[in-house]
C-alpha cells in the first residue's frame, strides 16, 4: 500500500510542477492560452499573478516530494502537504471551476486517503 500511496503523491507533486511551469513560463504563450481559455490580452494582465500562483504549485511539489525522500518519517510533510492541495483545488473548484475539483483535490485525496492506509 506504501508504494502505490507513494506513487500517487509523486502523481499529484509531478501534477503540481507542471502547473507551475504553464503559469510561470507558458500563461502567455498558445499553451497557456489555450489551457487557461484566455485571450492574450488577458493573460497580460494577468501574467505577474499567474507566475505568483505558479510559485506557490511549486512549493506545493516541492514539500510532496520532501515528505517522500524522508520514507517512514515524512508521513506528516506528506499529509500536510496533500490537505493544502485539497484545500486549494476545492477552493479552486468554488471560485474558478468545477473541473479544478477533479484535476487537483481528487488526486490529492486519493493519495491523501492512501497514506493514511498505509499506515
């Protein structure tokens, strides 16, 4: 149960450094625009908070795959670190939309919900 626990949290971190490299390097660019439906127009006004948002995915990775290297004792860091994706991707999916529930909280939980089995 450790393993596959592991294998969704590295999932849900891989996830998260994605994020961070469409909104930090490729909110303005077709990539961006495409993925984030926005016009160029917008995606320039908006790029600094993206790129700000993009920061914060990357924190939010990094602690993942922090609670991982630690094996038995990061069971907490990796907790932590999946109710804070939780928390951001249903607040995500209340103020933006509903598709954020299931792209970011959903995996989250999953991995959530494996690590504490796995205990």
């Amino acid at each position: 149960m450790t393993l596959i626990a592991n294998i969704i949290v590295v999932i849900v971190a891989l996830l998260h450094i994605y994020f961070l490299v469409l909104e930090m390097f490729f909110w303005d660019k077709p990539l961006g625009l495409k993925t984030f439906r926005m016009t160029p127009e917008k995606a320039k006004i908006t790029k600094v908070l993206a790129a700000n948002q993009g920061l914060y995915n990357g924190f939010l990775a990094a602690g993942l795959l922090w609670g991982l290297s630690l094996g038995d004792a990061g069971v907490g860091i990796k907790l932590f670190f999946l109710g804070c994706v939780i928390v951001a991707g249903v607040y995500g999916a209340i103020t933006v939309g509903r598709k954020i529930l299931f792209i970011q909280a959903i995996p989250a939980a999953l991995g959530l919900l494996l690590v504490l089995m796995s205990l």
